[in-house]
C-alpha cells in the first residue's frame, strides 16, 4: 500500500532560512529514486540541487521556478511504496513494476490515514539537516487555503469546504496537504486567532495568505492584511507584496493645493505611453530589483563589513616586468600552465607568513583578535550571476601548479553555478585582481569577518626609472585594504612592500620556500 510522505526543504546550513526555486528537475507522475535531486535552488551562497530521501510516485510538486521557499516548508510529496523498492531506490525515471494505481493519476493522491514505520520509510542513505535515516517524526499538519496552493501545488476540493483529517482516508476527495488547523503562537489558531492556518479573516474577506514569514512581516510592521492585494496566483499575498505595502505606506503623502488638478491614475493593465506618445521629457518606469539571494547577501555583508570594520587602505606601484618573464618561463610546452593569478596567489601566502597579523578575524563578542594558523585564500570571480569568491583551502600548503589548478577548478565551477557552501565560505584573506575590468586601483570593501584584500589593478605599460634610466615598464598598482583593529599602518605597509618586491623580484620568493 502506498504512503504519501511529504519533503520539504530542509536547512541549507550556515544560517540559511530560505531559498528560490532555480529549476525542477522532476515531474509529477514521476518515479524518484531515494537520494535523487528533485530540485535545483538558490540560496544566499550558492546554487544546490536537494536530493529527496524517500523513493517513489512524485504527486505534487509546491513551487513554481523564481519562487522563494522557506525552510520547512514543502517542496514535493512523494508516494512510497506505489513502485517496488528495487525500482524506487535505483536508477531515476524507471517505470514502476506494480502502480497501485499511483502513476498517471492526479497530482493529489489519496493517502491512507496510518501506515507502519516500514512502509513509511524507504531508507535514505544520506542525511540531510533536518532528515535522518529512520522514521520521521510525525509532524502537525495545516489546512491549506482554498484554491490552489500558494506555491502551485496540490488543490483543494472544488466545494471550497476545508478537507479534514476524515478526507485523507482511502477512496476521498482530500488532497495530500489537507491538513488539521495549525497552532499558531500562545496556542492560538491563525494568525488573528480565526481557526485554518494559511487564510486571515478581515472582516468578510478572506485574506490569502500561507507563509508564516509573510503574517510575521506584516505583524511586526502592523500591516493589515486586509488592504493589501496579493499578486500570487488566486490573489495569493507574498512576501513582496507585504514589502511594497510597508514601504508605501512610509512614503510621505501629498496634499494637494485647493483647485488643483489630481494627477490621473492608470487603470490596472492599462498601456503606459513611451516614447513620443508619452510627450518630451517622459522618463521610463523605475525598476525594482529585489534584494534576494546572492545579491541579497551581498549586500547585508558590505553592509555589515563598513558598519563593523574601521578599514584603511594603502597602495603602490609596482614593476611587473619580470613576473610577466617568470611566468612564460614556467609555461614551457607540455608543462601545466600557471596563471599570473596563482602566481600572486603564492606571493599572498609568504607574506602572510611573514605577516601573520593580517590572516586574523576580530571576535567581537570576546573582544579578542584571533590569529589563524592555516591560510584559506578568497579570490574575486565574475559570473553570470553576479561576483563569488570561491576559497582555495590550505593555500599556504600549495605549490604555484597546485595554486593554478584549484583556482582554475573553482573559477570554472563558479561560472556553472555549481560551488557548494564549503567552496565559497570560511577565508581567510582574499585576493581581488580587478584589473581584468581595466582599471588602476580600487579601495575595495573588506570581505567580512576577513581582515584584509589585497586588490590588483591592470597591468600596463608606462614610463619607469629602470636600472638608472627611463624605460617603457609593465607597471602594476597594489593596493591593500585592512581591519585597523589587527594591525597598524606600519605592519600592513611592510606586507604590501614585501608584495611589491616579490612582483618585481619574483626570486625573493625562493628565500621563504
């Protein structure tokens, strides 16, 4: 007999709460094998795939791609047991052997009210946070709200009555998350004490609403939720909706002067005019972009950083003329290639030795500054999707081969969108060659809780003092960026010139190998 177990996204790690749905790699109808990605998502640090513990009949997929899901709630429901487990738990998408009437059928199968603890569970070999390998813990249901659910997925009866545990039972009409009326804080049912989780009585409206998150935003904004019109399928409120409603209702509100003309207000729907029909000096409607995502938490650590870290910044110009010579020296034919990247990578790491204040982290809690024993190089990578840094773990450990290896590994990673967290998370020090974007120099922002960068600009020819007398020379500008917490200017002075003399000397290097 089949059991319909529902997944739902599990806790990402490093304090992540939620994610957006990038791609659904399976269909519903489907057969899942246990552990096989169901779907590819974004988070604030990078892009996952979430392999489903269970095996079985996919019957409901909750999301549509570009939606935001929080932890916790449902992705898919699975039917386990509707295949044999010799097919549910190996190769994905093969046909099941016996359907118990599964396969095919709607997307809100019927799940009978118990089932034992071997049938509920097919045994994932893997454990996800929040996932184990043993019986899941039984969990209180919620009633979704009428219509669809708020992330496309299962329906409720056309009635519109809510369905009841009584509907779970084989043969009604109840959908996979019909569920029991959810407890809300201090034992209250709902978010203004109406009894359904999911729908907000306002009066004689019903406000569509299912995120907890959502009802919290507008409860801690006092925003009434019943003047604001959701944009979600079936008038569905999101999160968005509820922020465009806080920040509306901050904007100050202009009186008109007596006789005056309101401006008119377009219709919903209606065409704006552009270009000439919208007469001279017309400007274009504003664009939003939501703050989510890589890009969200991009900006919470820039934020975070110039908030917490009295950063400084010294630079200088160097001759690079013979590193340049170094590195086609070392790509001799048939040998790896080595990047001028992995190159100043290796410089990095002997100067941290050398300089060990600026590989450290300030602990503001216990007001202490914490010296780190093993070098994690960050470096600047742009992609597709915005600018990562990856980290080469123990760089301090590696040879310049192995420097140009990794980062061309994770530098190629990066561009797919395939880092994992461990990947693009715990530096300690990062290098940023923002010369590849043509420019000179830059007083970049530290990457917190990191100490110190070290920014690259181009490398270009330019008149130099060489040897006594004026040449044409590849000159490069180093500029160091620092926690001045960690060190003064006289230690983060002595880094970048032991930085300079290694560019333009590369045989100093051989003294600290």
């Amino acid at each position: 007999m089949a059991v319909v177990r529902e997944f739902t996204l599990p806790d990402l790690g490093e304090g992540l709460t939620e994610a957006t749905i990038v791609h659904w790699l399976v269909e519903v109808g489907e057969v899942v094998a246990i552990d096989q990605p169901v779907v590819e998502v974004e988070t604030a640090k990078a892009m996952v795939e979430v392999p489903c513990p269970y095996g079985g009949v996919v019957t409901a997929r909750f999301g549509e791609e570009g939606a935001e899901v929080p932890v916790g709630e449902p992705l898919v429901t699975v039917a386990v047991g509707a295949v044999p487990d010799d097919l549910a738990g190996a190769v994905p998408g093969t046909e099941p052997g016996s359907g118990a009437g599964i396969q095919g059928a709607a997307p809100e199968a019927a799940a009978p009210p118990a089932a034992s603890a071997e049938e509920a569970d097919s045994g994932s070999g893997n454990v996800l946070v929040g996932y184990g390998t043993g019986a899941a813990a039984a969990r209180r249901r919620r009633i979704r709200p009428g219509g669809a659910s708020p992330l496309g997925g299962a329906q409720r009866p056309p009635g519109g009555a809510a369905t009841g545990p009584a509907d779970h039972a084989p043969g009604g009409s109840g959908g996979v998350h019909a569920e029991a009326a959810a407890v809300g804080p201090a034992g209250a049912t709902g978010a203004n004490g109406a009894a359904g989780a999911g729908a907000e009585e306002a009066g004689s409206r019903t406000v569509a609403v299912i995120s907890p998150l959502v009802r919290r935003i507008a409860r801690e904004n006092g925003l009434d939720l019943s003047e604001v019109t959701g944009s979600g399928r079936d008038g569905l409120i999101l999160r968005t909706d509820v922020e465009c409603a806080i920040r509306e209702r901050e904007l100050p509100r202009v009186v008109p002067l007596p006789g005056a003309v309101p401006p008119a207000v377009p219709t919903p729907g209606a065409a704006r005019p552009t270009g000439a029909a919208a007469g001279a000096g017309a400007l274009p409607d504003e664009e939003r972009i939501p703050l989510k995502g890589m890009v969200g938490a991009a900006a919470e650590k820039f934020s975070r950083s110039r908030r917490e870290i009295p950063e400084a910044t010294c630079w200088v110009d160097a001759d690079a003329t013979e590193l340049l010579a170094a590195r086609r020296a070392m790509n001799v034919p048939g040998a790896p290639k080595v990047s001028l990247l992995a190159l100043l990578a290796r410089i990095c790491t002997a100067a941290l030795a050398r300089f060990p204040q600026l590989n450290a982290t300030v602990d503001t809690k216990a007001q202490e500054i914490v010296r780190l024993p093993a070098v994690h190089l960050g470096f600047a990578a742009q992609t597709e999707r915005g600018l990562v840094v990856p980290v080469v773990r123990d760089a301090h450990a590696r040879t310049v081969e192995d420097l140009s290896a990794e980062i061309a590994r994770l530098t190629e990673t990066a561009r797919a969108g395939g880092l994992s967290l461990a990947e693009l998370t715990h530096g300690t020090f990062t290098l940023n060659n923002y010369g590849v974007f043509g420019v000179d120099g830059s007083t970049p922002i530290i990457n917190h809780p990191e100490a110190a960068m070290l920014g690259v600009g181009r490398i270009a020819a330019k008149p130099w003092v060489h040897e006594g007398e004026l040449a044409v020379r590849q000159v490069v500008q180093l500029s160091l960026t620092f926690d001045h917490r960690v060190c003064d200017g006289g230690t983060a002075g002595g880094f970048l010139r032991f930085v300079a003399d290694c560019v333009e000397q590369p045989a100093l290097l051989l003294r600290t190998l």
